[in-house]
C-alpha cells in the first residue's frame, strides 16, 4: 500500500511565526502535491513538484512555499503564519499516467 | 462557474438502500475520472478509478462515465453506516502536468441504522 506520512497531525502557531508542515512518501512516486481543504471551499491546490527541486505553483500559492531535496520529502513552508491559513493541510503524491494520487491523513493547523 | 460541479448534500440514506452521486464537468478534455471517500478528519482515500467512458464495478461500488454528457456517478449499493463519509469526485486531463486533478467540492453522505 501506498503510504503517505505527515509528520505533524494537530499545530497551534502563532500569527507571524514561519511553520514547517513535512511529507514524506514511500513508494518512489514522481509527482506530489499541497493541498489546502475548508468548509464549503473544498480542495485547492497550492503548490505541486513533479520531481526533485522542481515546483508549480497551484490555485492558491500566495503565503506559502515549498522545498523538495529529496524525491520522498515534500515540504511547505509558511513563511509568516495567518489567522485565514487557519486549515486542514493534505498532502498527496502520484505516479505514471493513471493520474492517481493518494493521500495523507492531513495536518490540522490553527493560528492565533 | 467551477470546473467540477458536486452536490454537497447531505444526502441521507435507510441502511441497505442506493447511494447514488454524481459530479457533472465542463473541460472536454478530461480523461481520467476517480472517486474519493473522506471520513471525518481523516485524508480522501481512492475508491474508483475510471479511464474515458463506460463502467467500473468493484464490490458494492460502481462508477459511470459518460463523457457525452460530461457527467459521472457513483452508486453504492446494500449502504451500510460505515459509508457515511464525504465522497470527492475528481478528474484529470491526459498529460496534465504533474498529474494535476481537479475536484469537485464533496458529497456528505449519512447512512443511518
């Protein structure tokens, strides 16, 4: 099976401070992604890397950034904390051309 | 006007009866088609995976694509509690860069005893 680790499951931070969100994915797959999920918003995409040190912005990359050294490790970066990046955070990775993408359990992340 | 479109519901079910949802889109140019379930602060696990039109059955679920229309669905049949979840639906288009998916908003579903 698939498995996609966030290390960090429930964050409180403060409004100004820089917050690391890390994903770490098993089974070798190119592509992985930064979601962003709330109420009535769904899904939005934030940033996605289809191979080491490579990145795209996605729907919603104002505030944050990403770091990819390592083709496992996935990482974003917000870089000075919000109240409205108050979210639950998913990361995914994906391979080949069925375009599936599995997911992580998601990190919850409050800001104040 | 979203790319996706999905009912956010809730649509509640009697145990044992037919969960039906659907998501209907405007980019011809999908191709790729899967269905999501999402438990309460848990990440959306894959369900159903669909290439271009036609049906797909595993277990008690089935998925439809009907490209024509631009129109795809999901049916569970013989419901049970444990389905009560969000269903995601979401697509992609051939050679989307990194394997890009676009999702519709959910479906919460609630099965009751």
């Amino acid at each position: 099976d698939v498995k996609v680790t966030q290390s960090s499951r429930y964050l409180v931070k403060r409004t100004g401070e820089k917050v690391f969100l890390e994903c770490v994915q098993d089974m070798d797959h190119e592509n992985m992604f930064w979601y962003r999920q709330d109420p009535g918003l769904g899904l939005r995409l934030i940033y996605f890397s289809y191979d080491v040190k490579m990145k795209e912005k996605g729907d919603i990359p104002e505030g944050y950034s990403v770091s990819r050294e390592k083709k496992e490790r996935f990482s974003l970066i917000l870089e000075s904390a919000s109240t409205n990046q108050t979210s639950m955070y998913l990361c995914a990775s994906s391979v080949g051309p069925r375009n599936t993408i599995y997911f992580g359990e998601g990190s919850w992340l409050t800001v104040v | 006007q979203k790319e996706v479109e999905q009912d956010p519901g809730p649509l509640s079910v009697p145990e044992g009866a037919i969960v039906s949802l659907n998501c209907t889109y405007s980019n011809s140019a999908f191709q790729y088609f899967m269905w999501y379930r999402q438990y309460s602060r848990k990440g959306p696990e894959l369900l159903m995976y669909t290439y271009s039109s036609g049906n797909k059955e595993d277990g008690r679920f089935t998925a439809q694509v009907d490209k024509s229309s631009k129109y795809i669905s999901l049916f569970i049949r013989d419901s049970q509690p444990s389905d009560s979840a969000t269903y995601l639906c979401a697509m992609s288009a051939k050679g989307a860069a990194g394997n890009k998916l676009t999702f519709g908003g959910g479906t919460r579903v609630l099965v009751k005893p």
